[in-house]
C-alpha cells in the first residue's frame, strides 16, 4: 500500500492488515507512509523507507519506491504471496517477472480509471496475468468482466459498527448553529471524483426554499475552488467546509441526513458508516456500490450522478416525506449485516490463504 492517506480505502486496509497478523505467521506490509506506523499490530513487519521525505512525494513516485522495496524483498525470499491494496499492474509486473503468487484488489469502480482504448487494453492485460482479482461490491465484479474479461471474487467491506458507534460517542464541539434547520453533512477528499460541487449547487436552488445547514468534511486541491463556489451563490452562512478528520462520526452523529456525491466510488465505506449512526442517505447512482447498499432505492434516495437539480428534488422530498424516509432507512439499517466485519475478515483470509 504505497500512499496511506486517511480514506475509506485505508480504513479497510488497517483493519485486514491487522486481522491478517493473527492468522499468517510472517506478515509484512510495504509503504512509504511512515507516520502511520503506529496504527499496525505488532506482530506486522514493517518495510518503510527510512526517511520521512519520501511520504511527502507524489503518489507515482511513491509507488516505484515500494516497488524497489517489493524487488529488494522478494531477492532475499521469493518464498511469498503479494496482495497489492494499490498500484496493482506495477506489482503484476514485478511478481510476474520473479514468479511470485500476486492477488489483486481494486478499490474503485473503472468507470474512474479506464477512459480510453489504449489504459482499458493495458489494464486488461496484467489483471489477466494476476493470480486472483478481489473487489467490493457485486455491480463491480460485473463491471471487471463486461470491461476486462477478467474473473473477480467480491467480498464486502468489513464494516465495524461497534467502532463506529463508539467514536461517534467521543467529545465533540456542535458543528451546526441551529436547532430546527435541516442538518446536512457530505465527507470526502476534495477532489473532481467526490464532486461537491453538485451539492452546492442543489444547495443554491433550495437557500429559499428550506431552512438549512451544510458542512462538508475533507482535505484536497479543490478547497478554494468550493470556497468560491459557495462564496459566489451566497451560502456561506449555510454552508461551511471543515478539515479532515480522523473521527468524523462525532460529527457525523450530529446530522438528519448524509449526501455521497460522488462520479465514481467502489463501495464507499462513508454511506455505511452513515447508515450504522442511523442517518438517511440521498446518493448518486454512481459506479459502484450505493445503489447496491440502498437496496436500488428502497433503502434511501438515489439521483443520477452530477445531476444537481434531481438531487434538489431528493432533499425536498426528504423534507416533505420524514416518515416514508424512516421506513427506507429502517429497510437499509437492517441490511447492514451483509457487510459484518467478523464474516467478511474471514471471507478474506479463506481467500487469500489459497495463494500462500
């Protein structure tokens, strides 16, 4: 895992990781993201570079330095099995050439990664030559074998309600001014595939109609740009960006209802930690997952992706319709075991155990 940087991803990469060390004897995990060492099991070797300088590099170079690393492991003990969290043709291309068992996870949809004829054949290429392909949600798997050919085995997300629960309990300051206004939250990586441009803009059509409040939580290039944007339709006592955090359920508590905007995701982490703190959730129908965890809409409201008017109709319609949204999140909130964190841990070292 070259780049640990605080998302959904990560979560589910601490809690296998960790999981892993209690059933695999010699367990090491690569990276250049040092200041996260203290979140492994002791029991996990870990194979960092040495200086703190390299974290801050861009991802791209942070790959080949774990793929050096990778390399100089594997000429000491070419007895190993690779599972690639990212940066996964590098890591084919490497076990491949020493020979070495190399399972795959793809973390987010493709319609993210594979926009053009020359990346889909490429892509298509060394996730053929991969041992095994993992990915999160089942509209995924279909979407691996319709683009790449390529056979994948889907198992959930860990999901850790009682963590979750527990965290949202943890001191916090109120992020919301007013009592009776409509509580939003959206959390994500400010970035063109998070797409909070959309709910600003859903936002805007509604400042006269609705009493509300919105905070979006995140870190990323695109903070000014949002800034702007609320600046420029005259939102800034509605809406409000907060920094990243490593807790956002004590914010995330505090809400009536989670907006997930985004292009593209896997099978974001954020809706079912939403989902176990009981909050509705309106989502895009983006590529993969939220319509699969919202039971293709009967457990919460769906718009099309970037459509920023149907999403305003959505939150109207929340307003206006509380006891049917009740309903719909009762129907979603019960679904959650599906994704278990004791079932799914298990899914994946039955998987992964067949390849060491």
């Amino acid at each position: 895992m070259p780049s640990i940087e605080g998302g959904g991803v990560e979560k589910n990469f601490f809690i296998i990781a960790n999981f892993f060390s209690k059933k695999i004897n010699n367990l090491s995990i690569i990276s250049t993201s040092i200041s996260n060492k203290k979140k492994f099991s002791k029991n996990i070797e870990l194979i960092f570079p040495k200086s703190l300088f390299w974290e801050k590099s861009s991802r791209r170079i942070k790959y080949f330095i774990c793929l050096f690393l990778l390399i100089k492991t594997i000429i000491f003990d070419k007895n190993l099995t690779v599972f690639a969290f990212q940066a996964n043709l590098y890591c084919i291309l490497v076990c491949k050439i020493f020979k070495i068992n190399i399972i795959t996870r793809s973390n987010s949809s493709p319609s993210g990664w594979s926009k053009n004829f020359f990346k889909i054949n490429i892509y298509k290429f060394f996730l053929q030559k991969a041992d095994a392909v993992m990915v999160n949600s089942f509209e995924f798997k279909k979407q691996m074998k319709q683009i790449f050919g390529v056979n994948t085995t889907c198992i959930y997300n860990p999901l850790n309600r009682d963590d979750i629960i527990s965290l949202s309990k943890k001191k916090k300051k109120n992020i919301f001014g007013k009592k009776k206004s409509l509580k939003i939250i959206n959390i994500g990586r400010f970035v063109e595939q998070k797409d909070q441009e959309t709910l600003i803009k859903a936002l805007d059509l509604l400042k006269d109609k609705v009493n509300f409040e919105a905070r979006i939580i995140g870190k990323g290039k695109l903070k000014n740009k949002l800034n702007n944007l609320i600046d420029e339709c005259n939102l800034k006592n509605k809406i409000k960006l907060l920094n990243f955090t490593d807790n956002p359920f004590k914010y995330l508590v505090q809400t009536d209802i989670f907006i997930l905007t985004s292009i593209y995701e896997g099978l974001p982490n954020v809706l079912l930690e939403a989902l176990s703190l009981k909050k509705f959730v309106i989502s895009s129908d983006c590529p993969t997952g939220p319509k699969e965890i919202l039971l293709n809409g009967n457990g919460g409201l769906i718009f099309k992706t970037g459509n920023y008017l149907k999403l305003s109709k959505k939150i109207l319609y929340y307003v206006q319709n509380k006891n049917e949204c009740r309903k719909m999140l009762k129907k979603s909130f019960s679904s959650l075991k599906r994704f278990d964190k004791k079932t799914n841990l298990e899914k994946y070292y039955n998987f992964v155990k067949k390849y060491i």
